[in-house]
C-alpha cells in the first residue's frame, strides 16, 4: 500500500501532501502566536503598573535578528541545491543555517541567563531597586553578615535573600510535609550544633500515634476512665496496626526528627483515618434510612438534623488520629528560609511561620535583610501611584525610605539623586530650546517618565565618572562619559572595571518588612517579563524543533537522496516553511520586546 | 513538528507493501491503519464516556439526598483510604463534588465526545467515503492516538494524587484555578496543573488530528470526486478539521500562560493586590486579567460545541438518506450552512462572558452573531427533517437514534435562543437553565447523532450486525430516561437553582425558604425535582447494559450481513471488503456521482452507489463490469 501524492503533487491542488500538511499547521502556529500576541496587547493595555518599554539590551536581540534572517536565506540555497542534486551544496548550505540557529540559542542563552541572576525588589513605598544580591551568613551569636569578595566566612553563606527564623518549635503536616525542606532543616540545625526532637508532652513519656494521650497528673478518677479508654482504643489501634503491617505506633521521647519517621507515622495516619470513616459512614447509612423510614414524604434538608452521628455512637470503635506531630529544636537556633516556602508573608517581629506545605515554626522572625548591590532605582511606580492620590511625585520620592534616615546608606542615593534631578533639568532647559514652547507657553517637549524616574545603571557609572572628574550635568563633557551601546552586552555589567574602582553601585539592605514583592528578572516580577519569557520561550523551542529536523536532514538523508531525491527536496522544502514562519515570528518579537 | 509529519509517512508504508501479515501489537496496537485507529479512539472514548456518566451519578447522588452517605453501590469502586480522604463519613463533600464536577465536564468534552465523533468516525469513515487507502499521515495518526491517551491517563491519574483531580469547573477559571493545589509543593504533582499538562497533551493530538484528516480530505480525495461530490460527512468533518485547527492554539495559550502562573509565579491572570484567606496578600506581581483567561479559554469553547455537534449532525445526515431511500434534501444549502456556521462560531465566543460586564457595544455585537449563528443550524435541522418527507422510511435501530436526535437537538437548539440575549442571560447565567440547555445539545443531541454512527457503521467494522432487540432495549428507555433527567433541568433553572450548589439547593432553602425569583417560582416548589432527575440518571445507566452487552456479544454471535453492502448504500466505504483490508479498496476507484443517489427513476433498483460506472446509452460491445468486491 502506498499513499499517494507523497512525492509529485496532485493535479487539481498542485499540492503534495506534506505541502498541504505545512501550511495548515502553519495556519495553527499562526492562532497559537496569535494567542500569545494578542495577550501581550492585552496585558499591556490593561497593565496597571509602569510597563517596562525597551528595558531590553537591544543588540543581542538585532544581531538575532539578522542571525534568523539569514538562516532563512541559507535554507533557501539548501533547497535549490537539491532540486539542483548538489550534495555538498546542500550540506554547506544546510550546516550554516544550523549554525546560525546554534548562535541564536546562545545568544537568548546570555539573554536569559543574565535576567536569571538580576535581582529586583519591590519595597511597600513601591519603590523599585535592582542589582546583585549578596551572599550572607549567620554567626555564631545568630548576627547577619554580608560575605563579600575575599572574605572567609564562618560558616555556610547563603543568598541574601531569605527569611531567617529562629524556631523554637516546628510541627509538620503528616500528609504535606516535604522532604527537601525538611532535609534541609535537619542539616541547618546540625551544623549549629542542634536538632530536632519529639517534643515533651505533660506527664507522658511519649506520643502515642493515635493520639491517645494520658493525662497522667489528672484526678483518679478521670485517669481510670482515661486508662480504659486508653486499653480500648489500643485494642482498636492494634487490629489497624496488624491490618497495615506496623507494630510501632509509639515514639518515645528525645526520638530524632528524619523524613522516614514522618513517612510511618503518615502512613498510620492514613490507615487510621481509613478505618474511622468506614465505621462512620456504616453508622450514617443506618441513622439515614432510620430517618427516611421516620418520615417518609421529607426532603433531606428538613430531617438532616435527625442523621448526625454523636460520639457515643462510635466509642470504642474508632481511633484518634494526628495529622501533625511537633518537634522541639533543643536548643533553638536560627533557620535559613527560603523565601520561596513562605505561605503568607511575615510581619516584624512575628513570633510565627507557616510555610507552604502546613509546617509551622514557632518562634521569633530574625533581621532578615535582602541585601544587594544596586544597579538601578526606579520610581516610576511610586510616582504613578503619588499622581493618582493626587500628590507632588517629586515630594514623594524625596519623602521615602531609601532617602530616609532609617536606610544607612541614603548618604549615596541622596548625592545621585540630586545628579540625577539637575540632569533632568539640563535636559528639559535643552528640549525648550531645541523644540520651544507652544502658544499656551508650554514646551513641546519634556522629559520622559523613564528619564524623570529612573536611574538605571548606565546613569549610575555616568554619575559616578562625573562626580570622580568634578563634571556636572549641563558641561559638554558630561555626556561623554555614558556608557556605550555596546557596554554591558546583556545588562548592568558589574565586574566592569569603572564600576569596581569608582563602588559605582551603592550598597543597600532592605529590611524584611520593607520588601513587598523580590524576584529575579524571571516570568515572576512582572506581566512583561512573563509575556517575554513565555513568548520568546516558546518561539526558542521552535528554533531548536525546527533545527533538529533540518539537522536530520543534513545528517541521516544520503540514503533517501540517493534513492529518491526529490522527496527529500520536499522534505526540505516543508522543513524550510517552517523556518520562515520560526524566522517571521521572530520580526514581530523583536520590535515588541525590545524596541516598544 | 509538521516538518516531522512530512517525514515521516514515507519509508513506513514502503514496508508494509512486502508485508502483509502485520504481527499483532503492530496490526492493533502500534497500528497505523486509520481504522484500527479509529476503533481504538471509539472504544478509548466510550470508556471514557463511561467513567464521565460515572461521576454525574456520584454528583447527582449529593445534589438528591444531600448530607446523607453515598450508597456502596456507587462508593464501591474507591479504595477506604480514598473515601477516607474525599467523602467524609461517606458524604460527598464540596470539594469532591467540585472536583467531581470539573472532571465530569473535562471528560466527557475533551475525553469523551470529541474523540468518539470526530477522531472514531472520522478515522474510520472519512478515508473509505472519500475513496482513500488511509490517511495522508498515518504514523501521525498513530501518534495522535497515544497523544491522546497519554492526555487522558495524566488527566485520570490525578484523581489519586495527594491533592486529587481538578476543582476549579471544566473551565478552569482563572484566578480560582490559579490558587487551587497552592498547597502542594511541587506544583507538578497538583492535580490543577496535571489538568493544564494533560490538556497540552490533548491539544497536541487534536491539532496533529485536525492536520492529518483536512490534508487528506483536500488531497486524497479518488478519481471523480469533486467538492459538490463528497458525502455530507465529510464536509462535517472538513468543518470541524479547521475548527480544531484554529480554534485549539488560543486554548494551548491560555493552559501555557496558567501552567506559568501556576508553576514559574507570574502573574498573568492574577490581577493587583489580590487577596486570599489561604494565604492573605499573594506574592505576586500582579497587573494580569482574569479576563483575558476568559477570552482565549472561549475562543476554543465556543467552535468547540460545534467541534462536538458537527459529526454528529454528520452520522445523522448519512443514516437518514440511507433509511429514507431518498437523497438528502437541500445538500448544497446544507454544505453551504455548515461553512457559514464554522465561520461563525469564531465570533460569538464571549456570549459566554456577559456577566463580566464588557460594555454594551460589545455585547451587541456577540447577541447579533450569536442570533445569527442559529440560522445555518436551523437549516441543516430543517433540511434533515425535510428529507423524511416522502420516504419509505426503513425503523431500523440506527435510524431510530436519528430520528430521536433530530427533535431533541431542536430543543437543545431552541432553548440557546433566549441564553443568546444578554438580559435573559443575565438572569439565566450559570443556572440549571443552562445546564439543561448544552446537556439536551450533547447528550440526547450528539449522542444519539453518534449512537446512530454507532449501530449504522457497526456492520462494517465487524461484518455483523448489532441485535435489533437488544438495541430496542437500549433506545426507549435512553430516550424516556434523557428527558427525565434533562428537561427538570430547564424548569429548576429558570427558578433560580445555581449549577454550582452541591447538595442541590438544600443549604439555601433551610436559610430561605421563601425565596422568589422573577419569573414567579421559588426553589421550595421545585426541589423536589431533584431526586426525579437523579433516577432518571440511575435508570439511564441500566439502559446502558443492554448496549454493552449487545457491542460486546454481537462481535461473536451477532447476524451476519448479507453482502458488503447490507443497506443498499451509495457512499464509498460500502465498496469495499468487509471489514475492510489495510489498503481498503480491492478496486481502482472512480466517483462517477453525487453521493446519495437513491429512487432515480432512470436506474433500476432504488440506489445507484457513487462507484458505479455509469450504463452507456447503446449496449456496449463489452458487458460492464460489477466491481469486484
């Protein structure tokens, strides 16, 4: 059986299959980047925050663009070549438009690699800083410590970026808890010379997997009741235990903290809360045909009352079950969280955690700074947000945390503020000149919001070159002094040289409750850097798909060009529609992204 | 990758030229013949099907006889520690009704009749209508098959995950389907996530399908069929080809922005400053729009009504000619409307979305498509109602289910109308009315079309016939028992009953039993109601045995057919072998006719099959030929 058309086209359609096949996928991929076009026109209408417009490095992106463009070109030569039967040809040709999708791939590696070790942090006054996080340490005494370069710390450093808890308690959920963090705790607490244990409880010696706990200093009497419920639920414990194959259900005192011991009592957790609602919902069935049999012409809502088990109806039967168990940390000691594991957000001076998988920590919140090299303050927000309440933006930046008192290093954001305000001032005195005012008086052109509110990093090292050579905003050569287009290929380059010597970017620890939201560059800080991920992301997938089947073409197809080659040539040809529409997507990213 | 597709399909057929003897994984498993291909996406789909009807019963058990513990004839199948963790004291809670509820709807659209219609039928039927040997792709067939169980088992599987199934609706709202599992760890074990991944793997499989079977519909078609030629069929399947194709990416958009959102923290459907009691403040960036969830995920939902009605609407209009010895009446107009109502469906997708208040202009732009939707509809109703007029009408059991479709997709049809006006919308948004209405669509509307494909072409997949008793037995009571289950829906409904209350309105009454909607009924007067249509749902699925037993059984013992064309038929796939042969045609086929020609008065006998040479007017020299078969 051979399926026609595979190889020549058929008359009325002039088409081959695979032909027919490309263009109607083609036509999907259309709605699929359509889809995803359509959200980012759509976030960004509706964005509600100072949408990030070319906060790209552009030349990674243009040098891409002429890298796709001309890999286009080469699959066209490829393709020739076999209609020609030139295999070399084809090779040469095919192998560069390979290469060029490697160089593309690299490139977006660099991209997303450096947004991946951009830190930004958004602080509750909506101002905006970003840069490099530090690495920190715990000393002995629980003091935080910046590690920087050259430095030997004592101990583990870790980023500067965490909540730092010193728990006194921790009590695990038996069916969430995760291994990974609590791994991670056990080795915390060991390398400060602690650890976690089955807490005490009053008067016992034990926990009691069921939770049959004794209250052993209670009255006589209360105790014997409570020792024959005890015996019971034992017995009633027992039978389980046999049934799941566990005969430990106790754990004595002073027992470590592991995962494994987590994992069996979870287990026994489960298998007890197995057996209690089977006998439960055997007693609910009876007392519901009892109550149907009572009234026979009642819905269900009006008797529901009648139909409730009471615990009378099911002592002796069933087993308490604990779905937490608590660990003491003997002796207390701080715990590196990260921030990541935090179910909701931690005021000052809390004296409680709860992370995402229901562990809680009970203890005190420790200075818990986010420490970090700054390569740029942005204030656009906060000044969207001081125009909306109808207030002087200027008087509001001038009002915050970062130029306060409270921030130890305000000193050096003060002085690149001032820079930065008499910059703008030149700028707006040129713009007047340059483009003069309209009838009403007013100048045609002003300063951007960008321009106005953000200091980004290559304001930073111009300021810092500027305050070193005593040259200030309004002289010729201060405009010298910016960085280039090709500085800094992929971003804020802070092992420049000039940024080193002149300490261009200021130091700065945010305070744990400052921070209202702390990201890298990822899809995570903002609907833009989702949209640009998710776009660029999936188009890169496409980049690699395409590449490897034209890489099959080039590397597994001697046999079929020697035996058919113009199926081949339409393979190609199909792979090569393809890498158009791969190369055409890319013309609408780039300007989207990068320049609007 | 299609640069793959195009790959692909070549040296493999080579191969199966020289070997005709297929060992058994490669002839029924790893198969690439469109028609076993097409019986494992039927009978995947009934299972799934089943399983669906399974969880309604679950949740009609609560809405009936709400607090009260699910009977162990319906509770039998979980393990005690399942029940342990989902039912409590062996009550149907909220969240198992939501995720049971979420599932149900996911199941039976995207598990269930999608590939039951378009993927069975359509592979099985489409190539034999059109005169092919298979499909154009056939290893993408295949992989399109597992893409679609893979989807299907990662959708199943997480009902046993630590966080169960789904809850968030089939239709997955965002920001609620965005929080949902916010508790499990590693978000890649969280039952929501699972439901975006196995959606990626089923979109996967309908975009490769919708590919493979419009490339051969455009390319493979034989010698002589011309467009105005093809069976009716096959236009249903062209249409619903390209509504998968463009109509599914948004929806790929949409689960990728939540699988972000969900597993990366970005906030594309999160909007600021959102507040949960779970968690208080999220950490997010927010600045997103649930709206826009709402816009992508009905781009999709939309043509996908139609994506599930078309091949029905295309099983019934072949089993009627057939049984009426009549052509179709008013073929053009109706390839014509079902072209028209393909392009419509594009534009009327926010009909869904009038209660997130988009603006008047909006709104007045979908009413009027959506009006203008149901004009191509009611001619391809009208005109398969038509075509009965003056037949000698054959009652077999396929035109049975045909001819139950016709009215009950009419009331599936009309009670849209008044959900089309945003006012009545209004009122009627996310009530019993609209269950009723899209329930009558594909319940007794697609399902019977597809029962209908079922018993009609049964015959050519096995050689026998499915027992008429038996199928009798399966049709009344279906039919008696749809209605009893469906038709309360839209009387409770217009009462106000929300489609979200798991114990069925109880709660609300014991607050308000007095309650008074505008159209003059409360809730009180029609609660009672609820355990009718649940019975009905009970004694829906006994009516289900005998259909199973009758599928099952007749393989073996079930009447054999007559000849390969038992039903006198003129459409292609009843000239070949039967079943037929990998390779399908033992003749070199040529079209010389429209596709239903039946009681032409200038040729004998009642059909003239489209594969018939056409007599000449003086005798020929040499006899013509009957094909052989």
């Amino acid at each position: 059986m051979e399926i026609p058309y595979t190889v020549t086209a058929r008359k009325d359609t002039g088409l081959f299959n695979a032909k027919v096949g490309i263009w109607l996928f083609l036509a999907s991929e259309v709605m699929l980047f359509g889809g995803l076009f359509s959200g980012y026109v759509f976030l960004r209408i509706y964005a509600d925050y100072p949408w990030p417009e070319r906060a790209l490095p552009v030349l990674p992106g243009l040098i891409n663009t002429f890298v796709l463009i001309g890999s286009s070109v080469t699959v066209v030569f490829a393709w020739a070549a076999l209609k020609m039967r030139q295999w070399r040809r084809f090779q040469f040709f095919m192998a560069i438009t390979i290469a060029c999708a490697g160089i593309f791939m690299v490139l977006k590696g660099l991209e997303y690699n450096a947004k991946w070790n951009h830190q930004a942090v958004r602080m509750d006054d909506f101002t905006i800083v970003e840069g490099h996080t530090h690495k920190a340490v715990i000393d002995e005494d629980g003091h935080f410590h910046e590690v920087h370069e050259g430095d030997d710390p004592h101990g583990t450093p870790f980023k500067a970026n965490a909540v730092i808890f010193k728990a006194e308690r921790v009590s695990f959920s038996l069916v969430r808890a995760h291994e990974s963090w609590i791994d991670s705790m056990l080795s915390q607490a060991e390398e400060r010379h602690s650890k976690l244990v089955a807490q005490k409880q009053k008067g016992t010696t034990g926990i009691f997997l069921y939770g049959a706990l004794v209250d052993f200093e209670a009255d006589a009497d209360k105790r014997k009741a409570a020792e024959e419920d005890i015996v019971k639920e034992y017995q009633t414990a027992e039978k389980i235990a046999r049934k799941i194959g566990e005969k430990s259900l106790y754990i004595p005192d002073g027992t470590p903290l592991s995962y494994a011991l987590l994992k069996k009592a979870r287990e026994i957790f489960i298998a007890g809360r197995a057996h209690n609602a089977e006998i439960r919902t055997g007693i609910l069935r009876t007392k519901w045909k009892d109550a149907h049999a009572n009234h026979p012409d009642k819905g269900n809502w009006e008797i529901a009352d009648e139909a409730k088990i009471t615990p009378e109806d099911t002592a002796g039967q069933i087993v308490k079950v604990l779905s937490t168990l608590a660990f003491e940390m003997d002796p207390p000691v701080p715990l590196v969280l990260n921030r990541s594991w935090i179910k909701r957000p931690i005021p000052a001076k809390a004296e409680q955690a709860e992370l995402r998988d229901d562990t809680t920590l009970a203890g005190a919140l420790q200075d818990s700074p986010l420490a970090l090299a700054v390569d740029a303050v942005d204030f656009r927000w906060m000044a969207q947000k001081a125009v909306e309440a109808d207030k002087d933006p200027m008087k509001v930046i001038e009002s915050s945390w970062i130029f306060s008192d409270k921030n130890e290093h305000a000193a050096e954001y003060k002085k690149l503020w001032k820079m930065h305000k008499k910059r703008i001032e030149k700028l707006e005195e040129h713009l007047v000149e340059k483009y003069k005012r309209d009838k009403l008086g007013n100048p045609k052109r002003v300063s951007t919001e960008t321009e106005r509110y953000r200091m980004g990093w290559k304001d930073l090292l111009q300021y810092a070159k500027a305050e070193e050579e005593g040259v200030f905003p309004g002289e010729e050569k201060f405009d010298d002094l910016r960085p280039s287009m090709t500085d800094g290929f992929t971003g804020p380059d802070h092992k420049n040289a000039d940024v080193k010597r002149l300490h261009a970017f200021p130091e700065l620890k945010v305070p744990h409750e400052k921070v209202a939201m702390a990201s890298a560059f990822t899809p995570k800080w903002n609907t833009y850097y989702a949209i640009y991920f998710t776009l660029t992301g999936l188009h890169g997938l496409h980049v690699i798909g395409g590449a490897l089947v034209l890489g099959y073409y080039l590397l597994f197809s001697k046999g079929l060009y020697r035996q058919n080659p113009e199926w081949l040539a339409n393979r190609v040809e199909v792979g090569g529609l393809f890498w158009h529409f791969v190369d055409l997507v890319w013309i609408f990213l780039f300007p989207i992204l990068y320049l609007m | 990758m299609s640069a793959e597709a195009a790959a692909d399909h070549g040296d493999h057929d080579h191969h199966d030229e020289h070997h005709h003897e297929l060992p058994f994984y490669k002839k029924y498993i790893w198969s690439t013949d469109h028609k076993v291909i097409g019986i494992q996406y039927g009978i995947t789909a009934l299972l799934f099907l089943a399983l669906g009807f399974y969880l309604m019963m679950v949740m009609r058990w609560s809405i009936a006889y709400p607090e009260e513990p699910l009977p162990s004839w319906m509770s039998w199948v979980f393990s005690d520690e399942w029940k342990a963790r989902w039912l409590q004291d062996g009550r149907v809670t909220g969240d198992t009704y939501n995720m049971f509820g979420a599932m149900h709807g996911t199941i039976m659209v995207f598990l269930g009749i999608v590939p039951l219609g378009f993927a069975a039928f359509g592979n099985f039927v489409t190539p034999l209508q059109i005169g092919a040997v298979d499909m154009a792709f056939p290893r993408l067939n295949m992989i399109s098959y597992w893409c679609y169980l893979v989807g299907g088992l990662i959708m199943v599987g997480s009902f046993f995950m630590e966080s169960g199934a789904a809850k968030s609706g089939w239709t997955n709202y965002s920001p609620l389907a965005n929080f949902a599992d916010g508790q499990i760890v590693n978000q890649f074990l969280a039952g929501q996530t699972q439901w975006l991944l196995g959606m990626v793997f089923l979109i996967s499989s309908s975009l490769l399908g919708a590919v493979n079977f419009l490339t051969t519909i455009i390319n493979l078609r034989a010698k002589g069929l011309t467009w105005m030629r093809l069976p009716f069929f096959v236009w249903a399947m062209l249409v619903t080809g390209f509504l998968l194709l463009l109509a599914f990416p948004p929806l790929e958009v949409a689960a990728l922005m939540q699988l972000m959102d969900r597993t990366v923290g970005s906030s594309f459907f999160l909007p600021s400053g959102l507040y949960t009691s779970g968690a208080g403040i999220i950490e997010a960036s927010g600045g997103g729009s649930p709206l826009l969830y709402q816009h992508l995920f009905w781009f999709l939902g939309h043509p996908e009504v139609y994506v599930l009605l078309l091949p029905a609407i295309a099983c019934v209009a072949e089993v009627i000619p057939v049984n009426t010895r009549k052509p179709l009446w008013g073929y053009k107009p109706m390839v014509w409307s079902i072209l028209i109502l393909g392009f419509l469906s594009f534009v009327v997708w926010a009909h869904h979305m009038y209660l997130t208040g988009m603006g008047p202009v909006v709104s007045t732009w979908f009413q009027t498509t959506t009006v203008l939707i149901s004009v191509p509809s009611v001619i391809l109703l009208t005109s398969m109602v038509v075509s009965l007029w003056g037949g000698s009408i054959r009652f077999n059991v396929p035109m049975l289910w045909a001819l139950a479709f016709l009215p009950m997709f009419g009331i599936g049809g009309l009670t849209g109308l008044p959900l089309a006006f945003n006012l009545v919308d209004l009122h009627l948004h996310d009530t019993y009315y609209v269950i009723g209405h899209f329930h009558y669509v594909v319940a007794p509307g697609v399902l019977f079309g597809l029962f209908a494909g079922v018993y009609h072409w049964y015959p050519k997949v096995t050689g026998r016939h499915l027992d008429t008793f038996l199928g009798h037995l399966h049709f009344w009571p279906s039919l008696i028992f749809m209605n009893m289950l469906f038709f309360p829906m839209l009387v409770q409904g217009m009462a106000g009953f929300h489609r979200r209350w798991y114990n069925g309105g109880d709660a609300y009454l014991s607050k308000a039993e007095d309650s008074v909607n505008v159209f003059g009924n409360t809730v009180a007067e029609w609660i009672y109601l609820n355990p009718v249509m649940s019975w009905g749902a009970w004694l829906l699925a006994l009516s289900q045995i005998p259909f199973v037993i009758n599928f099952i059984a007749s393989i073996w013992v079930g009447k054999k057919i007559k000849n390969d064309n038992p039903y006198d038929a003129t459409t292609l796939e009843w000239a070949t072998p039967t079943p037929p042969p990998h390779g399908n045609f033992t003749f070199d086929i040529a079209v010389f006719r429209g596709p239903y020609e039946y009681s032409r008065d200038d040729h004998e006998g009642d059909f003239f099959p489209q594969w018939e040479e056409p007599k000449r007017d003086k005798p020929a020299e040499v006899p013509v030929e009957e094909p052989t078969r």
